[in-house]
C-alpha cells in the first residue's frame, strides 16, 4: 500500500512561483508514473503534468512551459514547480501514483493565485 502527501501549496500573487512537493512512502518500487492533477469546485479533476517511471513528462497544455514535473528517486518525492501562475490555476492539486494495483491518490493540497 502506497501513501501520498501532498505540501507545498498557498497563496500566491499572479505571476509568481510555488513548488509542490509529493511525498510516497510504502510500496513504491514499481509503478507506472506519477502524476499532478488539479481540480476546483464543481469541475472534474483534470491533470496538470505526469512523468513516467522512465522518466517521460507529459503537461496539459494550459501549463506547458510555465510548470516543471520532476523526481527525486532517493526521495521517493515528485515535484511541480508552477511558475508565472495565473489565476486560473487556482485549485486543489492532487497527486497520483498509477501501479499494476491502481491508482492512489493524495489528499490534495490548496493553490490559490490572486490576481
């Protein structure tokens, strides 16, 4: 069983910076990747940038080339570096592990960017 959590998140002027962090512990030797998603109120929860156990990165297109997904095996932790966040990435981001067994979620933390 793999646990998830999230840190990282707060309140931040438009145009700035915040990184989160994700944290795995457990039952992490083999998974297929790792993944941010984000959701707000009333909205699916969509994904924001997912890197593969090889290490491939994929990003929605609202964040391409303003976030950075990235791991630190050592540290079983993945990162989200989210820079000139805009308003509109105002939500709950949530972590996600996807193995053989399924998928495992965080418990989401809160990114909020005022304008």
């Amino acid at each position: 069983q793999v646990q998830l959590v999230e840190s990282g998140g707060g309140l931040v002027q438009a145009g700035g910076s915040l990184r989160l962090s994700c944290a795995a512990s457990g039952n992490v030797f083999s998974f297929f990747s790792m993944g941010w998603y984000r959701q707000t109120p009333g909205k699916q929860r969509d994904l924001v940038a997912r890197i593969t156990a090889a290490g491939a990165t994929h990003y929605a297109d609202s964040v391409q080339g303003r976030f950075t997904i990235s791991r630190d095996n050592a540290k079983n932790t993945v990162y989200l570096q989210m820079s000139s966040l805009k308003p509109e990435d105002t939500a709950v981001y949530y972590c996600n592990i996807h193995q053989r067994s399924g998928f495992t979620w965080g418990q989401g933390t809160q990114v909020t960017v005022s304008s």
